[in-house]
C-alpha cells in the first residue's frame, strides 16, 4: 500500500491518547522554563489532568482492530486493556507524588515529564506489533525510568540503585537485539503477525537459531519483569528510588513486559508452544521460591515488597505455562491477576509514604510498630493491602491466585500448583509479620501520619478498587476475558 | 571469494570486540573499538549498504569514539583499579562466556542456511535507484513510528542528562 499524507493522519488519529501524553510532555517542559523560580506544583496537577485526558480519549476507541503505521503498532482489545492499566498505574503515582516530590525536595518539571515519557515507552510497548517498535518502546522506558531512580542525587543508594538500573538495562537490551536479530534471520520478519504466518507455513518450525532467538528474547524480557535469575536489580532499585517511582517500577514496565511477552508467545511463536512452556515453568518455579524464601528475612519493607513482586510474577508465569494448553483460560488469569495487583501493590508504597516525613522514611517494619494505635485507619488500609498480597479469601488475591491455579490445574500441572500453594502458604508469613507489628506491638515514639488530599485520594482509590474487585470480581474477569477474546 | 572475505571481516570483528572487554588499558579498548566499528562497516559493504557503511565510520568510528576518549580524558581513570573489582567472578565469568560460546556455535555450525530471498530492501533499491534514497523514503513512510520514537528517546536521553548534572540550587 502506498503511505501518503491521509493514511498518516488516520494513524495518527488512532494513537491520539498517546498524542495527548506528548502534548501534555511539552506543556509541562514549556511552563518549567516560564516559571523558573515559582512553584512546581500546578505542573505535577498539569500532568496528572494530561494522564486523565489521555486516559479518556484511550475509551473513545470505537472498537474497530487494525494495525497502524504499516504494521508497527496496533490497536486491539489487548492493547486497550493494557493502556487502561498503565494510565491507572501512572496516574495513582502522580497522586501519591504530588506531596513526596517536595518533602524530598525533588519537585522539578521534569519529574512531572518523565513520568510521562515512561508511560509513553510503556504505551509504545502493549500495543507494539514489531518487534522494533516494541525496542524503541522499551528503551524509552528504560532510559526515563533510570533518570526517575537518580532522582534523589544526594542519596547515595538513589545513585546507586540508577547505576545498577541503567548497566543491566543496557545489559538486557543487548541481548534482546541479538534475540530479535536471530528470529529476523530466520523467518525475515520483524512483525509479530507476519512471523506467525511465516511459522504456519512451514513443515518444521524445531530451527536452533530460533530457538536460541526466544531464548534471548525471553531473556531480554525477564530484567523488565524481573522473574529470576535476572531479578538482581530490583530490591536495589526499589530501596534506592523516590517511593513513588519504586511504586511506579513495582508494576508499569511489569504489566507492559507481561503485555509484550503474551503477544510474542501466544501469537508470534505459538507454534513452539512446547518448548516455551517447559521453558516458562522451570523459570516459573524457581523465581517463586526464590521470590519469597528471600522475601522471608527481609526488615525493609521496600526490599520485602521487591521479592514479594519476583515471586508474584512467578505466580503469573504459572498462567502462561497453562495458556500453551488453554490459552483463554491462561491469559484471562494472567491479565487479571496483573490488573488487580495494580491496586494492592502500589498501596503499600502508599502507606510509606504516608508515614515518611522531612527527616525520616519509615521503611524497616520496626518502624510499623504498633500504627493501629497511632493512626487505626492507615494501619486497617494496610493490613486490606497485605491480606490481598498474601490471596486470604474474601480478598481479591484470593480470586486472583485461585485463577491461576485452576488454569494450571486444568493443564494438567499438578506439580507446579502444589509448589505454588506452599509458595502462597510461605508468603502468608511474611505478610502476616507486618500485620502483627502493626496490631501488636507497643507504639514507638514519633510515629506520625502525613496525609495530604492527594495521598488519600490515592489510597482511597485502591482500597476502593481492591474491595470492590474482592466483592464483584467477575466484572473485572469478564473484561479480563473481553481484552484477549481477538488476540488468540 | 565473497564468503571469505566475509570470514575475514567477521574474525576481525570478533576478535576485535573480545579485545576491547579484555583489554587492561581503558585506551587501547577504545582503540580496538574502532576497529570492530571498522570491519562491521566492511560487513555493511559486502551486503550492499553503503549509506549504513559509511554512517557506521562517520557516527561510530567518528564522533561516538571521540566522545569516549574526552569522557576518558575527563574522568581521572588511574584511580580506577577496575580489574580488582571483577577478579572475585573471573572463573566463573569465564566459563559461563565459553559455554555460551559453545552454545552459539553449536547452533550456527548445525544448519549453516541463511534466507536466500532477497529482502524488501534490496528489491525497491533496484526499484528506487540507491541506497539512501530508499532509507530515506522507508524512514518518512513506513518506519515513520520508530523514526520519530528514536528521536523522542534522544529528548528523553537530553533532558535526563541535564536533570543529573545540574548543580541542585540549594533550599533551606
């Protein structure tokens, strides 16, 4: 087809949320130049408002599924599904830090601005159908992200955490491009779609090199969503970040990681089923048992959230091996176990920043010491946030977890939902450890609550959205299902 | 005569690349760097893309190198005792790069093919008459997104680098 004028402006057109994204990108820098010395403030409400926007042009898609930009990008359910999570996630982290970013003295234009440049890359990446443009997504992330992690420049572990950030990024990066370059030459395709024809077309699709290629693609993959063993960076990036960007990490490049792995596995190499499935569930196992054995003998908080996030990815890994089997099953408990961890992963950053002040960051879990008695409310909202991460019954974790198992159990995997219930039996201690520190212990001195108006709006948000996905989960499950109804 | 020309260049390449990772002086690994840049551009010869060639030597071999050698000037490398800090891995580090040697060669020396079709590019090459011509109009049609991806990830790249290195005004 021949690319003119009018079918750019048609494409463009259907990235118009993403379009708002960069408008909103080119305010805040333009404001941040006309106003040096004032306050930075309205440019934190400016890009929190642009992410809203975003958010609301994303749902006047009007459900018609092509591929943009002669092939580098589609518009899908899938894609749909995901840029309603990441604007979720982006718009809970400007709420909770709006108040942070000056406590720490860090409120600048671009913070405001790489928030958004991140979201952009993660944006790029769901609803990426070439493996290029999935790249470039993912590097736009990496690079933002790394900047957000150096932050706090007088903070050491800031520093270091951005270090550590940027090596293995460029790291994996080199490594995905190899990955990309090896499937490139063997099936002389870089989209997603073409390569999965390509793949049915031939007699015998068992070729080494693009073995090796998926390989070092879910290679490149796993230091986005940190399943093990390339987790190195994650409790260090965590402990060293700004919370809210900690938060932030916790979950965008994750989801969107989760949304890129799904689309190549499941449409690109569905043909090599055999092999990423086995390759999935050994990965599956270990990042679970690692995640929360190590996740045990944590006293920071950030550190104990980081390999409780490793070992609920493991849980999610669990998801896709049984989608080799069943693939609605698999990916519906996939994407709804990411959506609803959305909400109680990032509340417990929350809490810590509500408990931080100019002073002192509250991190270890001495620190939560007896919180019921100085602020009931904040430790009741933190104990919901725990129960949901540990999947106690009338918890949304519960249902979440429950999912993912009886997709498994279905597939057949007997010996993977076994490790996976001791897994869950494991982490319920860690979890409960928190909840006991809070409830039971005496009050340490000079606990005190931060709350600003944006902080709980956040919170209240997520405590909302966690009980009500608790309550009604099949509303979530059904668009759940909905989202992926086309990709398969 | 083409495949061993290839061979050449591609040894070149590697060798070159293993000298820079091994290299005890930080100089010398720029100095091997140009030469990997040099015979990946050879590489980029023999298959037909001139205009990639001879960016490859100007942006690489060129300005991206000398960059290196003003950071090395600038930063103070003699403090650095780099070696020290990576002796403790360096068994392991070595025997897990040969069994990933291994392995790539396992796979490459299994079933030697390459697509023999031509690919899109070479088709409107001949079609378009040049090379740049053709990276030109693909750029502005259909690499479009990545083009102007790349160039959002250069601003980013930018304003980063300024939010690092600016000097913090202080606050009371």
């Amino acid at each position: 087809m021949q690319y003119n004028f009018v079918v750019l402006l048609g494409d463009i057109k259907q990235i118009s949320a993403e379009m708002v994204i960069i408008l909103t990108i080119v305010v805040i820098m333009l404001m941040d130049i006309l106003a040096p010395r004032g306050d930075k403030t309205l440019l934190a409400y400016i890009s929190l408002g642009g992410t809203l926007l975003a958010a609301l042009v994303c749902c006047t898609w009007n459900g018609v599924e092509q591929s943009i930009f002669s092939g580098a990008l589609v518009v899908d359910r899938f894609a749909f599904f995901f840029k309603l999570m990441l604007f979720t996630i982006t718009a809970l982290t400007q709420l909770m830090s709006i108040n942070y970013v000056k406590l720490r003295n860090i409120n600048r234009g671009e913070f405001h601005a790489l928030v958004l440049f991140a979201t952009l890359g993660m944006l790029i990446m769901v609803s990426g159908a070439d493996l290029l443009s999935i790249y470039l997504g993912l590097e736009l992330n990496a690079i933002a992200c790394c900047v957000l992690v150096a932050f706090l420049r007088q903070n050491v572990k800031s520093n270091e955490a951005a270090l550590k950030y940027f090596v293995l990024s460029l790291f994996s990066s080199g490594i995905l491009l190899y990955g990309i370059s090896l499937v490139y030459g063997v099936t002389g395709e870089i989209n997603i779609y073409k390569i999965a024809r390509y793949l049915s077309g031939q007699q015998n699709v068992s070729h080494p090199m693009l073995h090796l290629g998926l390989v070092l693609l879910v290679v490149g993959f796993g230091f986005k969503v940190a399943y093990v063993p390339f987790h190195m960076w994650v409790p260090d990036v965590y402990e060293g970040a700004p919370i809210s960007v900690a938060a932030f990490l916790s979950l965008g490049p994750k989801a969107a990681g989760f949304a890129v792995l799904v689309r190549i596995v499941m449409v690109a190499v569905f043909t090599l089923k055999v092999e990423w499935s086995i390759l999935f569930s050994l990965l599956a196992v270990v990042t679970m048992t690692l995640g929360n054995l190590t996740a045990l003998c944590q006293e920071n908080i950030r550190r104990l959230l980081a390999y409780s996030g490793i070992a609920h990815v493991g849980y999610m890994l669990m998801g896709l091996v049984a989608a080799a089997n069943y693939p609605q099953l698999g990916i519906t408990s996939v994407i709804f176990y990411l959506l609803c961890y959305v909400f109680f992963n990032i509340g417990p950053f929350g809490i810590i920043i509500l408990l931080c002040n100019k002073h002192k960051i509250c991190e270890f879990i001495g620190d939560f010491d007896g919180l019921s008695v100085r602020s009931p409310l904040s430790a009741f909202v933190m104990t919901i946030f725990l129960l949901s991460l540990a999947g106690i019954p009338p918890m949304v974790g519960f249902v979440a977890k429950f999912l993912i198992f009886m997709a498994a159990m279905k597939a057949e995997l007997y010996w993977l939902v076994a490790i996976g219930i001791i897994n869950s039996a494991i982490a319920m201690f860690y979890y409960l450890r928190i909840v006991v520190a809070m409830y039971v212990r005496a009050p340490k001195p000079g606990l005190k609550i931060n709350a600003s108006p944006s902080l709980t709006i956040a919170l209240a948000i997520m405590v909302g959205f966690t009980l009500l996905m608790g309550i009604y989960p099949a509303l979530f499950i059904g668009f759940a299902r909905y989202s992926i109804a086309t990709l398969l | 005569m083409i495949h061993l020309f290839f061979l050449m260049f591609s040894l070149i390449a590697v060798i070159a690349s293993w000298r820079v990772v091994a290299a005890k002086h930080i100089i010398h690994a720029v100095l091997w760097l140009v030469v990997t840049f040099f015979s990946t551009a050879c590489l980029f010869v023999m298959l037909g893309a001139e205009f990639l060639a001879a960016i490859q030597i100007l942006v690489y071999a060129g300005a991206i190198i000398i960059l290196y050698v003003f950071a090395i000037m600038l930063v103070n490398v003699k403090d650095l005792d780099i070696k020290a800090h990576f002796h403790k891995h360096r068994r392991l580090a070595k025997l897990l790069g040969l069994v990933i040697f291994a392995e790539l060669g396992l796979v490459f020396l299994q079933r030697f093919t390459f697509l023999q079709a031509k690919g899109p590019l070479a088709v409107q090459q001949a079609e378009w008459g040049g090379n740049s011509e053709v990276i030109g109009r693909l750029l502005y049609t259909d690499y479009i997104l990545p083009f102007e991806l790349a160039s959002i990830i250069l601003l980013v790249a930018i304003i980063g680098a300024v939010v690092l290195a600016i000097t913090q005004e202080k606050r009371a």
